[in-house]
C-alpha cells in the first residue's frame, strides 16, 4: 500500500509539471521552414552530429522524436540512442523536461520575442547488432532523418517544411530520392521537403559507390545505388542486371501506374552494416550480404528483396491500410490491413523473382514449397491457436523483441501466411472466370490507379472486398474472413493451381541455399529442429520429436549418437532411421536426449495433380 500511494502520488506530480502533447492538426506550419543539418563524419565513433534551426513563435512548445514508423509498423523510433540535447535562443539554454508518459516528447518555453530556437543533439548509433541495428561503417552509411531530427508538435507532418543538409566523409558519394539543391565540399544541401516526405526519403553513402540506370533513360527513371564494403564487389554483371532491368518493365506491366516521379534503390552490400529491407515512396533502403552477386547460389532465398520493396511504392505507400495512415510520426499506427500491406507483397516477391528471371522454374517450385511447408506443417500455433490476422498485432506488441518457439508464436506470420491467402485468391479468381480472371486483374484495379500521384490513397477491407467484387462477383468478405481468422485452413492453395505440397529426403535447391545463406541446419520436417552455428539450437517445433524429447531452443548440440556434432553427423543419423541420442549443453549442464524418430530425412517439394491445370506456370510466366 505504501509502494502504492507513493506512485500514485509521483503520478498526480507529474501531471501537474508536464503540458499535454499537442495533438497534430492539418495547419501549415507558419513560423517558417526548419533547417536541420547532419554531420555524418564521425566514422570512429559512429556518432551523428545534428544541428537543427527550428522557426518559433513565443509561449509552450512541445518538440517530438518519431516514435511511430511506416514500414516498420510499430513505435520504433530509437529514442534511447538521442543524446546531449541542447536548445537555446539567441545565446541563452532553454530548459526542457520529457513528456513521462510520451518519453519522444519534450517540452519547453520559449522566449517571447525569439523568433527561432537552436536545437543540438547526438545519434548514437548502435557499434553492434545486439544494441540494434548497425548503420556507419568505415565503408558506408544509412542516414534515416527519423533518427536526427526533432519536429513541433501540433502539426500534420505533411504541413512542415524542412531544408536538410548533411556532412559526409571526404570522398564518399551519396544516393536519396531528394533532390539536391547545392553541394559545398563534403556538404549536400537538399531542395525543401515537407517533414513527411523527408523521413520517407532516407540516404545511403559510402565509399565504394556505383549508380546503375535500371530504366535505361525511360521515364519516369529507376535506378540502383549500390554501395559495397570493397570495390571489387560493385564489378557485377550485365547478366546478374538484367533481371532487375526487366522487374522495372514487369511492374509496370503489372500495376499500369507509377506513384514516383524518379525511384531509387539503395542497396548495401555488406557484412558490417546491417540487413535491411525498408520501403518508402521513391526509394527503398536494401541491405543484403556483401556476397550477395559474387556467390548467387546461396543467396537464392534472398533474392526477393528487391522486388519486395520495389512493390511497396504501389502496396503499402501509395495505397495504405486506413488504420496505418496517421497523420504524423507520433500517433499509434494500427495494423489490421497488414496482411495486405506486408503479405500480398510476400506473394509478390515469390511471384516477381519467376517472372523476371531471378528464379527458373525448379527454384521458384521450390520456393513456394518452402514457404506453404513452414505455414502448414511447420506452424502448429497457427493451426492451434493463432490467426493469421492475430499475428499482425506484432509489431505492436513486441518489435524488438525475439521468438521462444517460432513455429508456435507464429510471430509476423502475416508475411508468407497471407501470402498464401492471396495465392488461393489468385486461384480462386481463375476458377469462377474460367481462366479469364487473376490476381493481376485485382492489382491493375486497386494499386494501379492515379498514374503520377505521389500521396497516400488509404483504403479499408470493404474497400478491398468492393475491387475483388469488380474482378469477379463471390461472397469475398466470407472467403477472406475464414482464411484471416480460421485456423488450418492454408493448405489449399496449391491445389487451387494444379500442385501439391509433398515430403521426401532430397533437400531442394531452396532448402539447399537457405542453409547456406543463414549457415543453419533445417531438420524442421523430420527432428523438429532448426540447427545454427556450432550446434546452437534455433527453433523447435512445436510438439515434434525433439520436443517431446526435451530439446529447447539456446541449447547446444555436442554430439549425435555418440560423435561429435556436424551438419553431415546429424542428418546420416536421421537418415539412418534408428535411434538417434543427441547429448546437450543446457547452460552449464550435459543431458543426453533419446529422440523418438525413424522416418528419415523430410524435405519439401511441390508435385503436379493429375487431370488439373498448371495454373501456377501461368502465374509466374512473364507479361508481355
């Protein structure tokens, strides 16, 4: 009771020192334009230097760090990594407090008479990936203005003007869908921006650049920003480009409409920064392994990234989830139309890859038996317990946060889960029109209208029922609505286009490249394991046999029957089907587990129904 009465008491304080945050209302921002400057130099340190002129008028005002982020769903703004801040006016400090219930607040005074305030801070950008994501390197850098700029509560973001500029390393070059308006020495100045538009338009720097025109001088232009960890890995091929040459004809085939008036992909290839894959409006921020185009055959699984942003400047940045399009970075977002957003554009970027020639035809079967096997039989929660639109609440409720047991937390499942939906939906368009219909026909309608618009066009699920209904009249609202809040009922996609999901023991050219690329053992179909480095234990399976055995994830596999652990060890003892001993390291103790399996090696594959069409060849086939 004590405990109690003093919180409530500190409680009571507070709300009398700290003002309201002011909500954001359409007004234009009349003080004038802000002018935010980057000092991006300081490579030992990976620190950014900000230094921000905001116009003022007198009285309360309340300054805000984006905390609520497109694209990445979820209050993400990395308000921890802000430090050293300073405001002041006309020479003299300015006291703030931060807002306790909204920590990206802060609130301060300002003088009458001061017609602008000077506001100064640091980025702490994260030395490595377990204090979060790695963004500077010796080689390059990703500058995000979310992350280094505060902008004044009480306004649509969209109604806030603002001139950056930024610093970069002597001899770096730059890529961003801003234009720019002068470059001093190391320094860029870009034209005007509303707020909105800035943080949507974020840029990558580095030492070892390459520009690519992708569009080869059509309009409006396309083109590919690489920056790379070493030199030599910027000499890529004209065969390795050409099928992103041809994505940009495809989704313009595909969609009829552009929402960009120039489109850039920045597109990092490096072991030292993060991975990335975040979408905005005219460009995408693309993070892959430096080895990306010098050993291709592992980095198979990987090669949607691409074709998935690309993707989100028609679905998820021009037309938006209604509950997604808020009017500033600091109102909640909410999730619902997620599995639009992020998982039709999943069944895109397995789609994508076949029809502009990433994929041939074995690998892109195998692809899509990757994806249907993890969303069936390696995922008992979303036969159990979880929907799939359950599952786009997670962004909200656990961003940073890992999975315990992946395959039965289901967590962000609204990717390839409703990717599946949306390849029954496609299936479903081909039947009740005789083949005349597909999913094509729904995107063209819904994603490729306002040829030129660069805004946002908000739509709600009655709005997507309403377009399906305009492709091919069926009671859609049901149909989605068991698929979205059912359980087990994933599975009849692919016999929808003429195929079948199938195990047997030869792992596919999928399967074969994932492991190489994420250097894991994927025994999920027999064991029940998803094996890492050094025989660390990544997911379990839910109720599978090395479950029901006692295997956890963050235990450490030593030795398989007797002899010490290796990728070849484990999978000859599964082979085998006998019995398989698997002693462990669980955290300092040894246990030896007696695993319950003799079926061999499972690994999925997609296998022809007789007397059906192959209505899956005619979707991965390319327009023309």
């Amino acid at each position: 009771m004590i405990v109690r009465s003093l919180v409530c008491a500190l409680t009571l304080g507070s709300a009398a020192v700290y003002a309201e945050v002011p909500a954001p209302r359409d007004r234009e921002y009349t003080p004038g334009t802000l002018q935010i400057h980057v000092d991006a130099t300081d490579l030992a340190h990976r620190v950014f230097r900000v230094r921000e002129t905001i116009p003022v008028q007198g009285g309360p005002l309340t300054l805000l760090y984006p905390q609520w982020l497109p694209g990445v769903h979820g209050p993400a703004g990395p308000i921890d990594k802000l430090a050293g801040l300073l405001i002041t006016a006309g020479g003299q400090t300015l006291p703030w407090t931060r807002d306790t219930l909204q920590p990206h607040a802060f609130h301060l005074d300002v003088p009458q008479g001061a017609a602008s305030i000077e506001v100064q801070f640091q980025f702490l950008s994260p030395q490595n990936k377990e204090q979060g994501r790695v963004v500077m390197t010796p080689e390059m850098l990703n500058l995000q203005w979310n992350t280094v700029s505060l902008y004044p509560a009480g306004y649509y973001a969209n109604r806030i003007q603002v001139q950056a500029s930024a610093t970069y390393p002597a001899g770096w070059q730059a890529a961003s869908a801003m234009e720019i308006a002068s470059t001093n020495g190391h320094t860029i100045t870009y034209k005007p921006i509303d707020y909105d538009d800035l943080v949507d338009s974020p840029v990558f720097a580095g030492k070892y650049f390459k520009r690519i025109d992708l569009a080869s001088g059509a309009s409006p232009p396309v083109y590919m920003d690489v920056v790379a960890d070493e030199a030599r890995l910027l000499e890529i091929k004209p065969e390795q480009l050409k099928p992103y040459q041809e994505l940009v004809r495809q989704m313009t085939l595909l969609y009829g409409a552009h929402h960009y008036d120039h489109y850039d992909f920045l597109f990092a290839l490096s072991d030292k920064m993060s991975g990335i894959g975040l979408e905005h409006h005219r460009s995408s921020e693309d993070g892959i392994a430096a080895d990306y185009f010098t050993e291709p055959e592992k980095n198979l699984a990987r090669t949607g990234l691409l074709p998935h942003e690309y993707n989100h400047s028609w679905n998820g940045k021009y037309r938006r989830g209604a509950d997604l399009a808020t009017p500033s970075f600091n109102v909640p977002m909410r999730d619902s139309l997620l599995w639009v957003y992020e998982g039709q554009t999943r069944f895109w970027d397995h789609v994508l890859p076949a029809r502009i020639g990433l994929w041939n035809a074995e690998q892109t079967n195998d692809m899509m038996a990757l994806m249907a096997a993890e969303m069936t039989k390696g995922r008992p929660g979303l036969n159990t317990w979880r929907s799939v639109q359950d599952t786009t609440n997670d962004p909200v409720m656990n961003e940073a946060g890992g999975s315990v047991y992946q395959s039965y937390q289901a967590r962000f499942d609204y990717y390839p889960a409703a990717a599946m939906i949306w390849l029954d939906v496609d299936g479903k368009l081909r039947e009740l029109s005789q083949g005349k219909r597909s999913i094509d026909d729904f995107c063209k309608a819904f994603f490729g209208v306002g040829d030129g618009k660069y805004n946002v066009n908000p739509y709600t699920f009655e709005d997507i029922v309403k377009t399906l209904n305009g492709v091919v009249p069926y009671d859609w609202a049901t149909y989605l609505r068991q698929r979205l809040d059912g359980h087990d009922v994933l599975h009849g996609a692919l016999e929808a286009h003429g195929w079948k999901l199938v195990y047997n023991d030869q792992p596919s050219v999928a399967v074969k490249s994932m492991e190489a690329g994420r250097k894991v053992v994927n025994l999920t179909y027999s064991l029940g394991l998803m094996i890492g480095k050094d025989g660390e234990i990544g997911d379990v399976l839910w109720d599978g046999p090395a479950f029901k055995a006692g295997m956890v994830p963050g235990m450490k596999l030593i030795a398989v029957n007797g002899k010490e652990y290796s990728a070849d060890t484990v999978k000859n003892a599964v082979k085998d089907k006998g019995p398989i001993e698997l002693l462990v390291k669980n955290f300092d103790e040894y246990q030896t587990l007696e695993v319950d399996y003799h079926d061999g090696l499972k690994y999925p594959h997609l296998e022809r129904v007789q007397g059906t069409a192959d209505t899956l060849g005619l979707l991965m086939a390319p327009r023309k």
